[in-house]
C-alpha cells in the first residue's frame, strides 16, 4: 500500500504520523518510509538507527521501494496545487493530518477543495486533540469540544475522517529526541498513544 502525507501548514503532526503508521504498516510487511519534506525531520529520527523500518530520502529510494510491500511518504510541507496533483495520484491513500486549530482546518479545508476538484481519494486525521477524559459517573472517556467542533465541521463539508484522532502527549514530543517510536517510549501514556496510530492503522488496512 502507497501512503502518503500532506499538509499545506506545517507543525500538524505530519511526520510523526508518518513515522507511526510506517511502524504499524512495517508489522503486516516490509514497509519504507521515504522523507520528501526538506526538513529531513524523519531522516533526522531515523538517524538513531532504532525505528523498525528503513527511512530514505526521495533521491535514494529508487532501490529500497523494490523489496517494499508498504511505502509511505513524508511529503514536501506546503505543497502547490500541482505538488498536490502529483502527491495525490501517485499514492493509495493520502492522509490530511490537521489539528483542530481554526487556521489548521482553514489551512485543511482550502486542501480538500484543491483535492475535490481533482477527484483525488484522502481521509483527514484530526492529531493533537485533548485527550479524551471520563464525564463524573461516565465509563467511556469522551472527546473534548474542541475535537467535536472540528469533527462537526468536517462532516458539514463532507470531508472523509479516520474516527481515531491522535491525542497531544508529550510523549510524541520526546520520542524523536530518542529516535523512537511512541511505542517504545517509557512514559504511562505511550500505549495508548501509539494504540491510537495501531486504530488508525486498522482503519486504513480495512478500507483498503
Ligand atoms: P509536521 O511534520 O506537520 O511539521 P511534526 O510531526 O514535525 O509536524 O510535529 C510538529 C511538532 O509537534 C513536533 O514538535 C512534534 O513532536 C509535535 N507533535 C506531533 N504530534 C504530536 C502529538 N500528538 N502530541 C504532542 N505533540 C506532537
């Protein structure tokens, strides 16, 4: 499967989603992860050589995609409308992560049009959400207002959503720093921040 991410505003959590679904996608089969984005911030996090999967830049990975059975794509941030054309039809899925700031969804909502009027197949992941907490006398813990507004915009525009939303942990922070994924970070909320990119994962395995 061909994934790619894309943004046109920067710090949404584009590479740490991609360094995450690259380690959950390397679980089903080879997977790589190519950095397009000229910040080399995956190449930069790889650089500690302890992610589980292969990471290249876009001019080394001619080779590595052969042995592939997954590729997933850091894109350029900030992408004209003819980068978009290009990102959208060379890829299975692309993925829109956004935060649900106000300039974030403007920023995402001027994306999905440029992405209508090409027909181009994307889903939203919301990243960065408070995390969700227990109502007094509730079992389940339930989204913020913040994460239900943005959704509420999303589905008034009609704007395909993966229903995972990634929470804002710390632990995304630190782990780069490390080299690690948030799975393998030692903090008490890592498993259920890296269960959410696993849910994510799982959503896009059952749509593909
Ligand atoms: P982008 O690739 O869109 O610029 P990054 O993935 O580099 O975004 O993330 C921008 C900043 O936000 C980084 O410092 C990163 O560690 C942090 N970050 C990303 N995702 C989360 C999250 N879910 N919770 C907290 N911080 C996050």
């Amino acid at each position: 499967m061909d994934i790619s991410m894309a943004s046109l505003k920067g710090g949404v959590g584009k590479t740490t989603s991609a360094v995450h679904l690259a380690a959950y996608l390397q679980q089903m089969g080879q997977t790589i992860l190519i950095d397009s984005d000229k910040n080399e911030s995956a190449l930069t996090w790889s650089g500690h050589g302890k992610l589980p999967f292969q990471t290249c830049s876009l001019e080394g990975a001619t080779k590595a995609i052969r042995n592939a059975e997954h590729v997933v794509i850091d894109t350029q941030a900030r992408p004209t409308p003819q980068d978009l054309k290009g990102i959208a039809e060379g890829c299975d899925l692309l993925i829109l992560p956004a935060t649900p700031k106000a300039l974030d969804l403007d920023a995402l909502l001027k994306t999905t049009e440029m992405l209508d009027s090409l027909s181009a197949r994307y889903k939203v992941l919301l990243t960065m959400v408070p995390p969700h907490r227990r109502r007094p006398g509730t079992n389940t813990p339930e989204p913020h207002l913040k994460e239900r507004q943005a959704r509420k915009l999303l589905d008034s525009a009609d704007i395909p959503t993966f229903d995972t939303s990634i929470p804002s942990y710390t632990a995304f922070e630190r782990c780069p720093l490390l080299g690690v994924t948030v799975q393998n970070y030692d903090d008490k909320y890592s498993k259920s921040a890296w269960n959410c990119y696993e849910k994510v994962g799982e959503e896009i395995i059952s749509h593909a």
